[in-house]
C-alpha cells in the first residue's frame, strides 16, 4: 500500500473535484460544501464517465454522462440503478490531504 | 419522537404517510388502524379481480413487511370508534387506546346504498373493498342473475366484471343515458353498443321500488334476495344486487368528535381539519366545497399533507382537475372538464360510428374547456394537458382533433399503445419496450411518471415519449391523471420555475446559495437538477450584480466545451454567419495537428467541431485559435448557438437581400447570451430559404420588400415549423426585434423550456403583443438584452487560455508519495 502527498483542501474547490493520476488510475477527489473530502475512482460504474466532472450535491455526485448518482461515502449507484465504483480511504492531517492506494 | 395515527388503512393515509417517510423519516412514532382485514391494496384495481384479470396479491401495495420496516404499528381489522381530542387519543372497537400528538384522517368512503325496502338482504351489496369482491365471486358460482344498480363508471365496471365470471348481468340506470357525468349522449349511445353486444343487457330510465326476498321453506332456511321490482311494475329475477349509485365520504367519526363536516370533512389548503392537530385526506373530505372519489387528487393531496406534517409548511393544496377513463378492457373512454358545453362554448366533432369512434373537444375563447374520447383516446393525456395548462389552441386548432401525433412527432411511428406488442421499443433514447414499462409498474407499484423514469429510464432522456409513458402507466394502473404541470422546480422545493424566477427579481437574491436559504430548500447544496436552473435565472434577472457559479454549472458549460463518451472534449469556435477564411483554416489545421486531434467534423450549423481533445489540452488549443482571431462557439451551453446563412445577394442569382451579411450582424449582436436552453438562428436570403429558417428559434427570410420574421421553431426531438411574427423593412429593425425577442424568451420561459414549447405554452399571441404591437415594450426589451449582453460579450476560452482563470479545471493534482 502506498500513500500520497496530494496538496490542500483548498486545491479542491467547493462541491467541486480534483484528478490525481495514480498507478491505480484515474482517482477523483471531491470536497463537499462543508470541507469533508472522498476520494473515488473516476469511472462510472455505468459507462465509465469521469465522476471527477460531475456536480456535487451533499455526499452524492451526479455523473456528467447519464446521470446515475454515485454515494461519495459507498461508491454505490443510487437505486434502482445498481452498481459500485471504487472508493480510497483519504485524511486530511495537519492540513495536508493524504490519499491511500 | 412526536406520535402520528392513521385512521384508515387505504391508498390516500398509506400515501400520506409515504410522502411523509420520504422527508421526515424519523419524525414520528406512527400508528395505523384499518377496518379491514387486509394491508393497504389499490382499491381501484378490484375491478381487474373481479373480472378475473388479477388476483388480489397482484394488488397489495404495501404488505406486512413495508409497516415492519417503516417503523409503523398496524392494527388490521380494527375500527376507530372514538376520537377524544382533549385526552388526544383515539379507541377502537376493540377497546385499544393510542394517544397521538397528530392525527390523520383518512376513512375514505362508503357506497351509498338506496334505502328501498329489502335493501338489507343478504346478497345486496356495495362495491368497494375485497369483501365485496368475493361476495360477488362466490355468487358468481352458485347464482345465475345478476342486477347491478347504477350505470357510471364502478357499476358499469362492476357488471362488466360479472358478465365475466358467466352471470346473466343487467345494469339498471336512473338516467336514459350511461355515464352522464362523463360522457355526452352520443359517446354513451356508442358505449351502450358496445357493452349490449358484449352480452350486458340495460334497463334506462328505470326506477327500482323494492329488492324482493326469497320465501323460506323451513326455518332454517336462509332469507335472501331472490329479484328486482320496478315502478313501472316490472319485476326481475336476481341473486345478487350490485348497488352502485354513488359514494358517500366517510366523516361519522369525524362529526361525532365534532370536527366541521358539511359534505365531507372540512379541510384547508393545507389539509387541516378545523382542530389544528388532526389532518385528512382522501375521499373522507371536501376541500374547497368538492369531493373527489378518483385516486389522482389524493395523491395531490397526500404530498401537501406529507408537506405539513413534516413540518415544511409551505405546500399548499388548491383543488384538483381530473379526468377519467372506464377500466373495462376493450372500452377506451376518457373525459375531462365541461364536456356538454354551454353559452359560448364552440363543439369540434369528429364521429366514425361504424369504427365506434367518437371525439369531441369543446372550446371557448381558443381554450380546451373539456373532451369526451371514445374508441380512441390515445391523445386524451394531451388534451388535459392543454386544458390544465389553459394553452391557447387557436394556432394547433385545424389539426387539434387529429391528435398530438399529427403535429409531427418525428420517429417514433404508430402511437396507439394499444396496439403495440410488448416488445414494440416506447424508449428510444434508453432501449425500453412497453412490456419493461408494464412490469416495473406492476412488479415495483409505481404510480408517476417520476417512479417509472427512475425505474425503467424510459422518457428520462430527450422526454418525446413521455405521452407514450404516461398512457402505458394509464392503462395499466386504470385512474391515473397525468403530472401536474404546476409542478415543483425539482425534488429540492415545492416552488414552481415562476414562484422561483419572482422570489429571485423581488427579494434581490443574488446568489445560488441565497435562494437556496431564503426559499427554504430541503437539500442545503440543491441539486444537479435545481443548480443550473438557479444559477441561469440569478445571470439572466441580475447580469451587472450576480457572479456565474461554477459549480452550479454542466460540466460543458463549467469548461466550455462538450464531454464526448470517453471523457474527451470536443472544440467549435466561432464562425460568424457561417463564413471563414485561409487564416482561421490554418490555425485549425494547426491546432488538429499539434495537439494530435482524432476527428474533425462539420457540424450542422457551419462550423468546425474538432473532436477528442484532452481536457488537460483545452487552454492551449484555445490559446491558439484565440491567436488567429477565433472565440468560443458555445456550442456546449443553453445559450446563442450558431446563425445559419446561405451566400444571399452577394453571390447568388436569386438572392434579394444580403443574408450573409444580417447573419453576421446578428450573431456579433447576440453571441455569448445565455438562454433558458439552447437558442438557433438562420438568414436566408430568398423565400427558397437555402438556410432552413423556418426551424430554428429565430429565423429570417429575406423577400425583396424587407425580412420576414419567423419564432419558435425546432428541427430536432419534435419537429415545429416556425410562426411568423411579423415582417420589418430594414437591417435594424431585424436585430432589435431580434433583441427584444430573445430578451421575452430569457425573462419568460423556464430553465430548459425550448422556444417551440414555449410558444405553445404562452400562445403566440402573447409574444406578438409584446414584440409587434407594443413598440416601447419591444425596445425596452432590446435594451435590457444589449445591456446584459456588456457583462456576456467576453470570450470564456480568452479568460481560461491566457488570463488564469479556473486554472484548477484543467490540471490534476500534483502528487508526493509519502511514508
């Protein structure tokens, strides 16, 4: 397991998402209104849409291509669709944002 | 926790209290009672089981489970007796004693039986919940002769059901002519025919005097119905008696706790009875001096109710319109609104009594007031829409009767749902069959169009099948009414685009998260759905004060490009009026070359969309056609797309005016607007119209005396052919009519309303009234659009390709690999 140095909360802007290339992909890092911040793999379970583009509303990402609505905290699809995409453990300690692949 | 009880088990209290779970889940400790035995079941499927189409299973909507899961306590076969409102708590028939801090009053109603001598005998019955329904099977089995006493729509439904099950079925009605309050004499003579040949037979004008009973032999022997007696003296066999004259609201219980009953029980706007803490709902209660006994306005009321009880407080319920159909299978009937007619009232008749095809429609003052479908009711969801709505139909009227298919519907071929297979494709956007709709409906017991998208996806993508949807979830559930139109922004809000449009203009809101607050959203971000719509209104009510919120926009419109499947963006810069040059030309091929671009394509509005670009890419491609002269085509957003031309007098031979030259002038005028949803123009230079004018948003056709203008067309889901508005002499009359229209459009339409439907909806009228006859309207409206155009008119690619701006957009972030 490694662990990354990715920068500071405000690299990300609010309800907003930042990509980090990782040896295990495309990873997309949101923030939400009230700071917490996710980290997921940027592919929709669906068609493989960049999560990373979509808008961000509470802990939830709408998937710029079709829609579904990814759960920041699970990765799952909102039913009824049905599916899972990859979440990452990330912490923010002393200000810094450290991502775990 | 606060304590909630349901007094009744049926489809509006169960409803209510869905609503309620669905915004307020861990509000109240919830307790239900119902009198029958069962769960809740869709009472207006039992015709169906009668029949013998379902079984009762097919219609439970929330079994044992679904009360074990919510929380909720269920008492089945349980009657309240007693509500004691100052101890706050209500008593059963069977002595349990709940208390409640709010009460909800659901108890529906109950058929209204004539009280003619012999009425309580043991085989005379309502027709309103399962107990009935296997009354009337197991007589099916032993008895013959069937009477089933009123013609409207359960009694027709009722003898239809019984005629199934092998009885000698006659319907007898009051009236001399069935379903009177539905249909006019010709559709009811029409029905008539029909049901007789079937096998019903009908006694009209028929007045029954007495139910007669059967003279036991021994005294064991039983006492039950043995026929029917008219005043006419006519006397006939049955053994079993149907009555189904009318309902009565339930509201006994209410009365003797002594809440205000008139008709019903008296409810407010916010479905309270007059004791502030207890609630109804349903067919128990009359709200603005009406009744209703269809299951569409318990719904409406059920979210309102839902609304209050969560303690929102700001839903407000203002009466229902509804439609109806007859759920008999091989009838289709549907009826709206005032279908007789009346003083200044107008009839359009269309009659193929041979086919058993009757339409009528009946207009006043170019508005629906009311329609009767008989034989072919395909377009009847479209016609309650125009008569909710109060469309103004005088520009739809030659082709009114012919239904919604008729004013072109490109695509989607033979719309009679009917007829379709099962594995006929509705969705074509999604890939859904009608028999995929029907089994979500039936399996997942869904009632809205909202359910069905979100379970089958059908009509959630470009919403041309959205007829289609609502006519398959219409047969298939029987008394369904189309969505509401007045219908909230999005799930975030009960407010409408129009309470949400004056609330952000009176309150000088000017920001997202402003009117999220002040306008009391449920969800404190708003949503992918309510953003954008926000964010649009706050720039198109305020461009000089309010900032554009990035977050709050599509991600094409948050990085000024269009997202391809693959996550690549594709590029179109402007081109004016459709011309270019050696310069721009090079600087493309330039830019495709360095930046190794996989596909360049013409698009349909003239101009040049080079495909596959890599996000990381995008300010530096930009840079460089930003170097040869070029600025954002907009392609990507709900703004000013492309203006079309044709060469136009410059060149061609029968061009009378210079359509190049007015393409140029007006897209220099208008670029960089946003729009409600995505605004197209064209200039063609002669009446050939090379252009295709007549199918865009605004359209010009140059005649030799001056330029015609032409509005609201559309060339895409639905094809419409633009209306003319008016024509004008010179250059400058056409840019600020142009203005002027385009600035009604922003400050009018809804946030993803196009301006073909929105023209349907406002009436063409309406925008020549502003546009055309009132002059100092019409520059008012040029002014206020050159005015926003100040703060629109600065090219986004030049902002992000070489001033710095949403730097973060377009790189990932940096990483150091850590212990």
């Amino acid at each position: 397991m490694s662990r990354l140095d990715i920068g500071v909360l405000n690299d990300i802007p609010r309800l907003g998402a930042r990509v980090v290339q990782t040896e295990k992909g495309r990873i997309a890092v949101f923030r939400t209104r009230d700071d917490q911040v996710f980290a997921v793999h940027d592919t929709c379970p669906h068609k493989g849409g960049p999560l990373s583009q979509g808008m961000v509303s509470g802990t939830t990402v709408v998937c710029p291509l079709h829609n579904w609505k990814i759960d920041l905290n699970s990765g799952q699809a909102q039913a009824p669709d049905v599916g899972c995409a990859h979440t990452f453990v990330i912490e923010q300690v002393n200000g810094r944002l450290l991502l775990n692949l | 926790m606060e304590k909630l009880i349901c007094i009744g088990n049926g489809m509006a209290g169960m409803r209510t209290l869905e609503e309620l779970l669905k915004v307020a889940p861990d509000k109240y400790e919830i307790t239900v009672f119902g009198a029958e035995p069962h769960p809740n079941y869709n009472r207006i499927m039992l015709s169906p089981v009668l029949a013998g189409e379902k079984r009762v299973d097919d219609i439970i909507l929330n079994d044992a489970q679904w009360y074990k899961d919510q929380w909720i306590t269920l008492y089945t076969s349980e009657k309240i007796t007693t509500i004691d409102r100052v101890k706050r708590q209500v008593i059963s028939d069977k002595g349990t004693a709940v208390k409640y801090d709010r009460l909800l009053i659901a108890t529906g109603s109950t058929p209204f039986i004539i009280p003619v001598p012999g009425h309580h005998l043991p085989g005379v019955i309502g027709f309103r919940d399962i107990a009935d329904v296997e009354t009337m099977l197991a007589t099916s089995k032993t008895g013959k002769h069937a009477v089933v006493i009123g013609g409207g729509l359960l009694g027709l439904e009722a003898a239809n059901g019984l005629l199934k099950q092998g009885m000698d079925v006659t319907v007898v009605h009051l009236m001399d002519s069935l379903l009177e309050r539905q249909l006019d004499k010709p559709a009811a003579a029409l029905l008539k025919r029909f049901l007789e040949q079937r096998g019903l037979n009908f006694l009209m004008a028929a007045q029954t005097e007495a139910i007669l009973s059967t003279t036991p032999l021994t005294s064991s022997e039983q006492v039950k119905v043995r026929g029917v007696r008219f005043k006419s003296g006519l006397e006939i066999p049955a053994d079993l008696v149907v009555m189904a004259v009318g309902i009565r609201p339930n509201f006994e219980l209410a009365k003797s706790a002594g809440l205000h009953c008139e008709r019903g029980l008296v409810v407010n706007d916010t479905l309270q009875t007059y004791d502030p803490r207890i609630y109804a709902v349903g067919e128990c209660v009359q709200h603005r001096g009406t009744t209703y006994g269809l299951v569409a306005p318990l719904f409406e009321q059920a979210k309102v109710c839902a609304n209050h009880l969560a303690g929102y407080g700001f839903a407000s319920y203002k009466g229902s319109q509804v439609a109806t159909k007859l759920k008999v299978t091989g009838v289709d009937l549907f009826s709206a609104g005032n279908f007789n007619g009346g003083e200044g009232c107008e009839e359009i008749i269309f009659q193929d009594p041979a086919a058993g095809i009757y339409k009528k429609l009946v207009i006043k003052n170019n508005h629906i007031e009311g329609a009767v479908l008989y034989g072919d009711t395909v377009d009847g969801s479209w016609y309650f829409d125009l008569m909710r709505d109060g469309t103004d139909i005088s520009a739809l009227r030659d082709h009114l009767l012919f239904g919604q298919a008729h004013l072109g519907n490109a695509g989607h071929g033979d719309s009679r749902i009917a007829v379709l297979s099962n594995d006929a494709e509705v969705c074509g956007c999604n890939g859904v069959c009608k028999g995929d709709i029907i089994k979500a409906i039936t399996d997942k017991g869904l009632f809205t169009l909202e359910e069905v998208r979100a379970h089958t996806k059908a009509s959630s993508s470009c919403g041309s099948c959205t007829g289609l949807v609502e006519q398959i979830l219409a047969s298939t559930v029987g008394n369904y009414s189309p969505t509401p139109k007045d219908k909230p922004l999005c799930g975030c809000t009960e407010h409408t685009h129009e309470q949400v449009q004056r609330a952000i203009k009176d309150q000088h809101l000017t920001s997202v998260a402003a009117v999220i607050q002040s306008l009391n959203w449920k969800n404190p971000d708003g949503c992918a759905s309510c953003r954008p719509a926000l964010n649009y209104y706050l720039i198109a009510t305020w461009p000089d004060k309010v900032k554009d919120d990035p977050q709050s926009r599509f991600i094409n419109e948050r990085v000024h490009a269009n997202i391809q499947k693959d996550g690549t963006y594709s590029v179109v810069p402007r081109m004016w009026g459709g011309l270019t040059n050696p310069k721009e030309l090079r600087a493309i091929a330039d830019v495709v070359d360095k930046f190794k671009i996989p596909e360049v394509k013409i698009t349909g509005g003239q101009r040049i969309d080079l495909f596959g670009v890599k996000k990381e890419d995008l300010p530096a491609v930009w840079a460089d056609l930003n170097a040869a002269g070029m600025v954002s085509g907009h392609a990507y957003g709900k703004a000013l797309r492309t203006v079309k031309t044709c060469a136009g007098s410059n060149w061609c031979r029968f061009g009378t005016q210079d359509s190049t030259g007015m393409g140029v002038k007006l897209e220099k005028m208008t670029w960089g607007s946003w729009t409600p949803h995505k605004f197209k123009m064209a200039v063609s230079g002669c009446p050939r119209n090379c252009a295709e004018a007549t199918i865009k948003d605004f359209g010009v056709v140059a005649v030799d005396s001056g330029w015609e203008l032409h509005v609201g067309g559309n060339g895409g889901i639905k094809v419409r052919v633009t209306d003319l508005l008016c024509k004008v002499k010179t250059q400058a009359e056409v840019l600020e009519y142009c203005g002027a229209f385009m600035q009604l459009y922003r400050e009018q339409a809804k946030y993803l309303e196009r301006t073909a439907p929105w023209i349907e909806r406002v009436g063409l009228e309406f925008v020549k009234q502003h546009i055309v006859e009132d002059e100092a309207g019409r520059k008012t409206l040029h002014e206020r659009f050159l005015a926003s155009q100040q703060y629109a008119q600065d090219d986004p690619w030049a902002q992000r390709a070489s001033q710095g701006v949403a730097a973060h957009e377009f790189s990932p972030l940096q990483t150091l690999e850590v212990a």
